[in-house]
C-alpha cells in the first residue's frame, strides 16, 4: 500500500519559497539535500527560524529533532535574524596575531554588544569569523558582505558609524 | 570532444593571445579584490578602450599573484609578435609588476605601456619573495583567467586527462602517482599514491572522490587561492584520480565561507560540461564523471574525512570510528577517495611531466613543492610555493622579507590549531613532514603565522584552545570535556591565579585527550599547548601566582580578568 503524503505547504506565500522547493527538487528531495536546502533558506530569507526548519523537514520528510540537529551543529546558520548591518570581525591566526582582539574590544565599548549579539535598535550585529582567508590583510573585517583589509579601531568605528541611525 | 578539438582550442587561444603586444594581468583574487582590484580592472580597461588600443593590448583578471600584502598588484607582459611560444611563459617570475595600484594610476600604466615603467607603482619582482618560490600548483595563478577553460586549455590544460584515458590503465595512473612521491597536502601526509591504490582495489561498483576544499584552519588560505586562480587544475585532477580509482562521481566539499571559489568552480564545472570534459564518455572512451558542490557550512571538524563523509550525506558532521577506512566504506558505504585541493593540483602536472620529474623536486621523503599561506608578522604576507626542504630560516627572511618595524623573530606556528609553535633555535631545519614532527609541530595544511616579540605565547595556546574547545563536535568525551578543561586552566594562568600544580595537571590534560580522542581534532588538540609548554614555559611560569614560582624570574603583574 502506497502512503499518499499531502504535499507540504510553504509558510507564507513568500515567492522566496520557491528558490527553496527548487533545490530540495534538484536533489530529488532527497535527505542527504538538508543542508543545501537549508543553505538555500539562509540565503534567502537571511536566517532560519522554526516555521521554515518545520517546512524543510516536511519537504525531505525527516524528522524534525534532524533538522534542527543540523542547523544548529554548523556555526554557518543562524536562528536569529541578523541585524540591518553586519560586521563579521575575522578571528584567523593572523588577524589575532594583528589585533583582531582589539577591534572586538573597540565595538564592544562603543555598542555595548558582543560577538554573536544584536544592537537593541536592531541597526549592527557584530559578528566573528574562523577566518576568512584573508590572511595576507590581517586583520580584516567584513562589513555587510565586503572585505576591508589591515583594519585599525578607529578605521573600524568610522564605518561603523555610517551605519548609526541618524 | 576529442583529442584534435581540444588541440584546436589551444591553438586558437594561443594564436588569440599572441596578436597582443601587451597583456595587462590584474589579480582579481579576494585578497586584492578586497583592496578593490575590480574597479582597477575596470579603469585599466576603459583606458585601454579610450586610446583605441584594444587591438594590441588585453586587460584580464588572473588569479593570486602572491604578494597579497602590496595589493592590488597588476603585472603587464610583453608578448612577442607573432611569436611560437606555447603561451606559456618560461619563468613564473613577472617581468613588470605593480603595487598598490588604484582605479587612478590607470592612465599612467597604459600610457607606460611601450615606454619605462610607471616607476613609483614598480614592485620589483627579482628579490626571493619572487626567485626563491617554485610554482607547480600555482603555476597558472596569475597567468591565466581562471574565467575562462580556453586559457586553461592553452596552458596544457586537460592534456593529463586526455594522456590518461588514451595511453594509459588505471592501475598505471596509480603507479605513476605512487612513484611520484606526493603525499596528501591536507596535512597528515599520507602517501597519496597509496591511498590510491587501496581505493582501486577496493571492491564496490559505485565509488566516489571527493576534494576536501574546507580550509578550516584559521590562518590558511591556500586552498581558496588555488580554487579561485586555477578551478580547472582541480577538476582534471578529481577527473584523472576518478579514472584511476574507478569512481563515476566526485564532490567538492568547499566551504560556503568562500563565495568567490564557489562561483568560480561552478562557472569551471559547467564550462568543462559544456566541452565534453567531465560527463559521459569523456574524450570518446568509456570513462564518465561528473562532479557537484557541496557546501560546508562552518565545521572545523568536517575537515576530518569521516566527518566530511556524514556532511556530504546531509548529516552533523561527526566522525566515527575508522575502520572501515572512507577507502574501504566511505560515501553511502561506498569506497571513497579524499583528496585535499592541492594534493589534486599537484596531479596534472605530475601526469604531464612525468614522476620522475616531481621526485626530483624535494626531499627524500617529502617530494614536490608546499603551498604556504605566510602571515602574522611578517613583511611579505601572501601566498608562496616552496620546494620542500626549504628552512624555514629562509622562508621567514628571504621569501617573507623577515620581521616589520625592527622587532626580533619569536615563533612561527605551522598546522594551525593542530600544530606548534618553533622557536628561534630550530629556524634552520628542512620544511619537511618529519622535520616539523620531530620539533613538535606538523606540516599542517599550510597555514605559516610567523609571531615576533609582542606575542605572548600562553595567549597564543589559550587562542587556539578556546578554537578547538567551540569546534569540538562533542561526540567523544576526552575532546568535548578535555578541551573546556585545558581551557580553564590556561584562563586561569593567564589571570595570574595558577600554581605550579596546574601547570602539572595540564600537562596530564594534554596526555589523556592526546590518546584518547576519537579523531584527529581531539589527538592533535594538544600540540599548540605542548610545543609553548616545551619552548616557552619561561612564560607560564612567569604567569603563576606571585607566592608559587619555581624562582623562576620575578613576578609578573596580574592581568585583569575579562
């Protein structure tokens, strides 16, 4: 006897979910396809929360204690949303060796939020990084997706700052 | 595809080339990207355009050039006209370099371009930064657009592959590797011809390789160098070691950390798909591969084989007990070969040029040559490949230019989190996998921190303990519960609140989560505590509490708790 499985609904009629659908699809909706599939939600809709791991457990029929077992073992995906500005302070060898440790210090003080957390305004997150490969700039910062090399506190609070709510 | 086509395509591609009188090389690598070499390339090539000299001048991005600390770097060749020169240069040195160059010297340089160098821009290019390396895995990072497979092809590219399905058994490609000498770049040093060969022998219809591109090691980036400069080198070599061990399918596991890579192997994947070079019956033989990504997602632990193996399956990326080995039960159960980047970059020049010649390049018992990414404090930062057996006194102060601003040398660390630091006295011994072991370090991935006076050691242990600490995957409890304790312990030494009990009782520490660990995250975990322990324990003793030195020098002030 064939188990007839009712297909399962996205969230919210977000057009995004169909980016979604279409990698699980790609995989044949396959289990091994989780964490592609969850690559593909980060990507779009920036972090994962429970409605859309319950949908990808639907969606590869897996259990959901998997889902979240993989979401939350990879440092890459995030449960919260992140802030409208990122700032990802690269820990590398070579950027703690150039004081990378100082620029954390610097955001700390000046925000009052550390590695991991949000500004209550929800404007900055300040983020760490295992490193990012840039090595030969250390140390070395991203600001919403962009590289800057050879960063010093002050560099780092002048960008900062033309994040600040005016 | 067959073989006159692919001939046909270098030919045209070489022929194309040798109509410029001059070719501009921009390094669009992400270490220059980030110093913003795009719009460089942009205004180098708008200026080209105004002049009316596009007919004999080309503007193109290229892979790394190595000196990442001095970018964004430009080179300009000067192609001979008409010339039979195979495109490739005879030198890997550029003749004419520039340094830090902006959108705005762009006039300057093409107006230079038939004259004298643009001289306040010129990077010199004959020191040892340059002359000391030896280029094989990087022999087309910064030469050739890793955008474009022609390019690829017309630098002999593919033609290992073709040599293999054409004139040669599996069991001779795996010969061939094994007399070659190579040993697995990834870190341990396994004999990659071995490794080979265990998984050609190994029963199972279905078998896969997969290219271990998760550099996780903090401090390392030359697997992302070499996937970003040269995707193709890559591909040909997952290709040949699949014809070798009889795999149909290959992944490349690369971490989503690296956007740029990403999208440039997949640009390479489906350039080499669209020419008949990876698919079915791959230059009219009956030999079929094809390759996906995927994704890391931030795990150092997944750099581990079996690790690496439930990632792919969609799993946590936890080890398990080997055997079975990933060559015997790996992938689903599969025999599984993994390869590190570039360990699979060295495979097609090795093919091409023969065994005997890459043997002849090394020591006895490491052959070839070892990327390293050089970083810390260092004056030349970037990427460099150096024939094995190199000191690492000459790494440091003749490629790297030695120490910035006057200060004296005081470590350098190798292998990452799984490594060591060597001290001054061992500077002059051979870069070798046993030279390193031997002085308690490893050959690592290729991650090379070099650390001067301002660097406190028992920090650097307590950096990297805290790394293995958030990265253990707390499947096993020596790894899980040992490396929160050594953490503590190095926390409270450096608050100044240790005796020298504690100092005893880390050492216990190490010994227990050494040889009881389940992978080789746990086992190596140690190393960087041992090796301070072993050079510099001068500096924990100075950080015990003031009423328990060994007489050791005077006490140090307490540093303030965090």
């Amino acid at each position: 006897m064939t188990m007839l499985m009712a297909k399962p609904v996205a969230p919210s009629k977000d057009k995004r979910w169909k980016i979604v659908e279409a990698t699980a699809r790609r995989h044949g909706n396959a289990r091994h396809a989780l964490i592609e599939t969850l690559h593909s939600v980060q990507e779009a809709f920036g972090f994962l929360d429970e409605d859309a791991l319950r949908y990808v457990a639907n969606l590869l029929q897996l259990p959901m204690s998997k889902v979240y077992g993989v979401a939350t073992f990879y440092h890459f995906f995030t449960l919260r949303p992140p802030g409208k500005h990122t700032c990802v302070v690269c820990m590398g060898t070579a950027c703690y060796i150039k004081g990378a440790g100082e620029l954390i210090s610097s955001v700390e003080r000046k925000y009052g939020i550390k590695p991991g957390q949000t500004t209550a305004d929800g404007n900055l997150s300040l983020l760490t990084a295992r490193c990012v490969g840039s090595c030969g700039l250390a140390p070395a910062v991203v600001f919403d997706g962009e590289v800057a090399g050879k960063v010093t506190s002050s560099d780092l609070i002048n960008r900062l700052g033309k994040w600040d709510e005016k | 595809m067959n073989p006159e086509e692919l001939n046909k395509i270098a030919t045209a591609e070489r022929t194309m080339q040798s109509q410029y009188r001059h070719t501009i090389n921009v390094c669009v690598a992400a270490g220059c990207l980030s110093s913003r070499a795009d719009q460089v390339q942009q205004a180098l090539e708008n200026e080209v355009k105004q002049r009316g000299l596009d007919s004999h001048c080309d503007v193109k991005g290229v892979g790394c050039l190595g000196l990442c600390a001095a970018g964004p770097l430009v080179t300009v060749d000067k192609v001979t006209i008409n010339g039979q020169e195979s495109g490739r240069r005879e030198s890997s040195v550029p003749e004419l370099m520039y340094q830090s160059v902006t959108a705005a010297d762009a006039a300057e340089i093409v107006a230079a371009l038939d004259q004298a160098p643009v001289q306040r821009l010129v990077c010199p290019t004959n020191v040892p930064f340059f002359t000391r390396q030896k280029k094989i895995v990087l022999e087309n990072s910064g030469v050739i657009d890793p955008e474009r497979i022609e390019e690829y092809i017309a630098a002999d590219g593919y033609a290992a592959l073709l040599d293999v399905l054409t004139t040669k058994k599996p069991m001779e490609v795996v010969a061939e590797i094994t007399r070659s000498g190579l040993r697995g770049r990834g870190g341990a040093g396994f004999p990659t011809g071995l490794k080979w060969g265990t998984v050609a022998k190994a029963a199972g219809a279905t078998k896969y390789v997969i290219c271990n591109a998760d550099e996780g090691d903090p401090g390392a980036f030359m697997d992302r160098a070499v996937l970003e400069s040269d995707p193709h080198r890559v591909l040909e070599g997952m290709a040949i070691a699949a014809y070798a061990v009889g795999a149909s399918q290959g992944y490349i596991y690369v971490r989503a950390e690296y956007p740029l890579a990403v999208k440039r192997l997949k640009l390479a994947i489906r350039q080499a798909e669209r020419l008949g070079l990876l698919g079915t019956n791959i230059f009219h033989t009956p030999f079929s591969f094809s390759i996906e990504i995927r994704l890391g997602a931030g795990a150092f632990v997944c750099g581990e084989e079996t690790a690496l193996i439930a990632s792919v399956e969609g799993k946590r990326g936890q080890p398990r007990p080997r055997p079975p080995y990933p060559a015997e039960g790996g992938l689903w159960g599969a025999p599984t070969l993994i390869n590190n980047v570039e360990t699979l970059a060295n495979v097609p020049a090795i093919i091409r040029n023969g065994a005997d010649w890459f043997a002849g390049i090394g020591t006895e018992k490491s052959r070839g040559t070892k990327v390293f990414a050089l970083a810390g404090r260092v004056q030349n930062t970037g990427l460099i490949e150096v024939p094995m057996g190199i000191t690492l006194r000459e790494i440091i102060y003749q490629v790297g230019g030695g120490i910035p601003e006057g200060r004296r040398f005081k470590a350098v660390q190798t292998g990452g989190p799984s490594g060591g630091c060597i001290p001054e006295q061992f500077l002059d011994i051979p870069v070798d996998y046993e030279s390193l072991a031997q002085v308690g370090s490893i050959m690592g991935s290729g991650g090379m921190i070099v650390m001067d006076e301002t660097s406190d050691m028992v920090d650097v242990a307590k950096f990297f303990m805290e790394f293995c600490m958030t990265e253990s995957c707390g499947k096993c409890v020596p790894c899980r519960v040992g490396t929160a304790q050594m953490y503590d312990v190095l926390e409270k030494i450096t608050r100044g609140q240790a005796t020298a009990a504690d100092v005893e009782y880390l050492k216990d520490l190490c010994d227990v989560v050494r040889n009881t660990s389940l992978c080789g995250l746990g086992m190596t975990a140690p190393n960087p505590v041992l090796s301070t322990l072993r050079y510099f324990k001068n500096e924990y003793d100075a950080r015990l509490r003031p009423d328990d030195h060994n007489g050791n020098g005077a006490a140090q002030p307490v540093e303030v708790a965090r």
